[in-house]
C-alpha cells in the first residue's frame, strides 16, 4: 500500500491499530444504517464508505480537547475520533431525542456537539469553511492555541463560500485546515465536469500551502496532516489538503449510482482503504488476520448495541418542535 | 446627556460595548484604518487595534460567515455590511447559518452576531445604494431584525443586540445618520428588543412605521395639529419578530390605521402588520388600514425627479394623514 511506516511518522503499534478500528467502526455502523435504510427503520443515510482513512488519518493528526472541527456531511470517522459515541451516531440516524447532535431535528451525517468540539453543520455546501476561518479568528484574537479543521467534497470547492473562506484565511494567515475528501463525484457529475483544475492547485491563489495525497492511505494522510498542524501552531497560516479518494457507495440512499460503470466501481472497491489498511497491519506484523477478525466481532458488539438502544431510546415529543428558536434562559 | 447625531451614537454604542468586553470586535470593509465609507467606527482602530475593527476582504459571505464562526466559540462579533444592498451574497450565512444555529443544534449552540448595514435612500444613492431589505429577512424565525429612528434608540438598541444571545440584523437609516439629532444619555443604557414604543400620544388616527419614517411622520402630526387632528404614532423599533401587542393596542385605540415604509409596498413588513391588525381588530376598525409604501418598482432611481417620486416624505404622509382623518 505505502512506502510509509507508522514508527517514521511517530506512531505508536497501539496507534495504528486504534486508527484501523476507529475506520472499522465507521464502515459498520455505515454498513448498519444501509440495512436499517432499506429495512425501512431509518430514512436516510449519507455514507462515509470510501472515505475513512482520509477522515481518520486527518483527525489523529488533530488533538480533541485543543483543536475545533467544522466537518461535512460524510465525516463520521472524524467525529467518531472527536468522541462522538456509536449510540450517539445511531440516535441521530433514527432522528431521537437522544441525539447530541440536533435532537432529531437534522438529517444524520449533520453534526454538531459543542461538548466535543464539533460545530454544527447545515445542508449548504461550503457554508462551514468561512465558519471555521471564524473559530480561527477567534483563537488569534483571545491569544488561544488551537487549530480548526474544516472539511467539503472537492464539488463543493466550487462555491463562492469556499472561495471567500480560503481567501480571508490566507490573507490573516490564520490556523484553519481545509480538507477535501475528494471522492471524484459530486452526485453524478465526475470531478472533470466540475473542476477546470485541480483541487490542491487552488491553494495558491489563497496564498497558503497546497497539497494532494493519497486518501486511502491513512498513514500518508496523518503525515501532510501533522505537518499543516505543526505549520499552524506555528504561525505560518493554512493549509489545503486534497485527499484523494473513491466513493464505494452510491450519493446516498436516495441515489440510483447508475451514472457510474460497475466496473468503475469494482475498481475501486478493489482499492477500499479499510482493505488495504489491514493488509498494511498484517504486513507490519501489527496484526494477524485472527487478531483483525476478533476486532471486528467486539465492533459488531458495539454497532449491535448502538442499534438497539437507539431504536428503543424516545423521539421528542411533537411540541419540542416549538422550542428554542431563541434563547429561553439558561438551562 | 448630549445632543448627538444618529451615526454618533451609533458610533457611541460599539466604543462603549467594546471597552466594555473585549469579546466585542467588528469585522468588515473599510471599517479599519479609514473608520468605515460613512465613519461609523471612525476612531476604534486607533482605540482597540487592528484585529478588534478588522478590515476584510471585499466578501459578504465572508464577512457575514467568519463572524458566525467567532460568534459560535464565545466572540461577540459586529459585521458591517457596507451597504444593505450588498448583503445578498450573504443571505446563505444569515438565513440558513445563524438563523438556524440554535434551534438545529437543539440548543447546543448559539450566534450572537450583529449584522449592521446602512438602508434607505434619499441620498442620490440609485438602485443598489437605496434599497430596504428588512423584508427579505423579516419571514426567517431565529433572527431579530433592529431599525432604530432616533440616536437615543439608536444607542440603547444597539447595545441590546451586541449583548443579544441570537443573531441581530441592525438597519440604519443613511440618510438619518447625520439629518437627525437628538439627546443621548452618555452612560449606559439598553433599550428591549422586542418591544415598539409610542413617539407620539394621539386619539384621532394612528400611524405606525419605524425607522426614518418616524421622523417624517412626527413632522407631519405636527402640522395636522393645528388642525386640530390628534395623531398616535407607535415606532415598530424591531421590525421582526413584530410587537404584535403593541400593534393591536395602537391600532384599537383610534380604530384608523396608516402604516407608513420606505420599502416597496407589496410583501413588506407592513403587509404582516396589516394582517395582525386584520386578524385581531376588524370590530375596532373605523376605516380601511391605508398604507403608503414605496412604489412597487425594483428600487429607487438615480434621477432627483424619480428618487423623490419613489421616496416618503413629510408632505405625503401629511396627505396620507388628513385622508384617513376625514375617512
């Protein structure tokens, strides 16, 4: 997979393997809400299936009790790292009161958890960026030490938010990140129909650091990142970093995908960072194949228990829909 | 006290507000080093330093989107639209981000931001330097929208909305920032968003407006006094969520209603009003609410001739006044 080794970026064995199960525990409980979806239990779900060694390599360079996140719709790997809980993930995808990231009243994959670090997010694309430009601001101007993360799909670099966010960052040489997972795809339209250049190269006109890396590597993701880390505490200002990756699952549950070859898609799930980060384990002889399978039965305890309390747990009653529009005192 | 003008305590109120806590900061265009395109925060650069009156790039949604940002990690951020025409390209950060912050979140997190932004023509300002845009927002639950007509307001509620917990979008009159003049205490005070306030006591029509619409009214019950015609006028001070309590009150007390803006006339705050007064006082009504409003055309000209055919002046509320008196 990689000429990279976790010991030369400073991880640690246990690290890597936390890494490898914090993206297990994505791709299940993703795969989970699928079934839930097309049971007819859940609505909607937004995947993260292609896209959790990026997600996960990124947050690890990151440290949750410091740094902010302002993360899109497919990130459950990043939040996941941030502290938010399977359980809490499933209350969300079953929209109960329970839910930390909005109560029921978002669709899943918008988070928010003020606790963890974790802004809230909308359904605009690219709204976030200009956001997260703000957390930054905030930290220079109340002498804090922390970065802000943010992260869009590579069709979303094409609003004017991204754009207008980027700029400011670059201009006040602020400590943001911005990440695009780019997944090739915005819905339909492949990535040659939505941008004239490359992703990485838009960097230069914000006048900040500007790099492409392989987003099925979460090794080779973990290192730009700590780098744009270690560049932003220092002063030096932001950073774009493009992970490039494939999406192994249609848009969402409401997309057909037959805009994409199966044999485009064979391709790419030949490639599946989660495969591909295993066989790096057993390579490293940080696993074995036994010790992987027996990680994946606990995570099926975990996504099994999830789902359980979160069908069980109560939906808000109807009239909470009435409630804080405005502040109503301090609770 | 101290007779100032409206642009200074509007001014009065962010240095007081930032001197009070250093959470306080304003971002926007030409705010820093040149104090502001009207001055508004002439002064507060060379006060508080470059990062607390930030000159941005020239980018609304930006503006508008780095506040939010500030706002959701505890700044109170005041962002300067230049001009109330220019504040579309944020509409997307105020109508989908701050407004819905709090109430998607479940409570989690809040906006505490300030949108200031000059309104209102008369000043040989054309189409895109003229406009009122409050109805645009004035349908969006989770904002608050603030159109002061006196510097005594002007102060008091601005204060309010920087110390508000909830996004505010604050409109000033531009042609009132230096016309209009009036005592304003130099100490602090706040006045509740919220809440419309009687200018003027009166039992034979009522009018209702707010903004620099208040003033040209004011002069006009002047004149119809010596008629002998008393006119009630309730300044609507905040335009959304409306006082509806206060609106049902002015309204039943003299059962003849003029609601007066400066906005085109069809969809405008006036129309909500309207239908709060239809809804609650048919039986107290005397006559048919009138309204006068700005023409429904795109916006005002550049031209003298048609910027005061579109404008509301002294004279045609005087006209509006005696018409629904004689009613």
């Amino acid at each position: 997979m990689t000429d990279l080794h976790h010991a030369e970026l400073g991880l640690s064995d246990s690290d890597v393997l936390k890494m490898y199960e914090t993206m297990l525990l994505a791709r299940r409980l993703d795969e989970r809400m699928w079934l839930l979806n097309r049971a007819g239990k859940i609505p909607f779900v937004i995947s993260c299936q292609g896209h959790e060694a990026a997600q996960v390599g990124a947050a690890f360079a990151l440290n949750p009790t410091r740094d902010y996140i302002a993360p899109y719709y497919r990130d459950m790997g990043v939040v996941l790292h941030f502290g938010m809980t399977p359980r809490e993930l499933m209350l969300s995808a079953f929209a109960k009161a329970e839910d930390p990231n909005s109560g029921g009243r978002q669709m899943p994959g918008h988070f928010g958890y003020k606790k963890k670090r974790i802004l809230t997010g909308s359904s605009p694309v690219a709204t976030q960026v200009p956001h997260a430009v703000g957390v930054a601001l905030a930290g220079r101007l109340q002498n804090q030490h922390y970065v802000s993360f943010v992260t869009l799909g590579e069709g979303s670099t094409n609003q004017g938010d991204f754009h207008e966010g980027a700029n400011f960052a670059g201009v006040h040489k602020l400590p943001v990140i911005i990440m695009v997972e780019n997944n090739q795809y915005a819905i339909s339209v492949p990535i040659d129909k939505q941008l004239g250049g490359n992703v990485a190269d838009r960097a230069l006109g914000y006048g900040m650091h500007g790099e492409s890396v392989d987003g099925k590597n979460p090794l080779a993701v973990y290192k730009v990142m700590k780098e744009a880390v270690d560049r932003a505490l220092r002063g030096e200002g932001p950073s774009l970093i493009e992970a490039v990756t494939y999406r192994l699952t249609s848009h969402s549950s409401d997309d057909d995908d037959k805009y994409r070859s199966s044999e485009e898609v064979a391709q790419g799930k030949a490639n599946d960072p989660l495969l591909l980060f295993g066989k790096y384990l057993v390579d490293a002889n940080v696993a074995t194949k036994e010790t992987l399978e027996e990680m994946n039965g606990k995570v099926m305890e975990i996504v099994n228990d999830a789902t359980e309390y979160a069908e069980k747990a109560p939906y808000a009653p109807p009239e909470h829909a009435l409630k804080y529009v405005y502040w109503e005192g301090d609770e | 006290m101290a007779v100032l003008s409206f642009i200074e305590a509007i001014h009065l109120a962010m240095k007081e507000e930032m001197e009070r806590d250093e959470k306080v900061f304003i971002l926007g265009e030409d705010v820093g080093k040149k104090g502001g395109v009207f001055k508004a925060t002439q002064g507060l650069y060379e006060q508080f330093g470059e990062w607390r009156v930030l000159d941005t790039p020239l980018s609304e949604s930006a503006i508008a989107g780095v506040a939010i940002g500030a706002a959701m990690v505890g700044m109170r951020p005041i962002a300067e639209m230049q001009f109330a025409d220019f504040i579309l390209p944020a509409v997307n950060q105020i109508v989908s981000e701050a407004a819905k912050i709090r109430y998607r979140s479940n409570n989690d997190w809040n906006c505490p931001i300030v949108v200031r932004a000059p309104y209102g023509g008369g000043i040989h300002g054309a189409l895109y330097h003229s406009q009122s845009v409050e109805a645009l927002f004035a349908n969006t639950p989770g904002l608050k929208i603030v159109i002061p007509s006196t510097p005594y307001d002007a102060k008091g509620l601005l204060k309010a909305s920087i110390r508000d917990e909830d996004p505010v979008l604050f409109f000033e009159h531009k042609r009132a920032y230096r016309l209009i003049k009036g005592e304003v205490p130099l100490d602090d005070y706040v006045i509740p968003i919220g809440k419309a306030d009687v200018k003027r006591e009166g039992d034979d029509i009522t009018v209702i407006t707010y903004g620099l619409c208040v003033n040209y009214a004011l002069q006009a019950a002047e004149r119809l006094q010596d008629d002998g015609i008393s006119v009630h006028l309730l300044d609507l001070r905040t335009v959304y969520p409306l006082d509806k309590e206060a609106i049902i009150e002015a309204a039943t007390r003299t059962g003849k209603v003029l609601l007066v803006t400066e906005d085109n006339k069809e969809g405008s705050v006036m129309s909500e009003v309207a239908a709060i007064i239809a809804e609650h006082c048919l039986f107290d009504l005397d006559a048919p609410i009138m309204r006068l409003a700005g023409p429904d055309v795109p916006a005002m000209p550049y031209a003298p001739t048609m910027e005061r055919y579109f404008m509301i002046s002294p004279e045609k509320i005087e006209r509006a006044m005696r018409e629904l008196a004689a009613f």
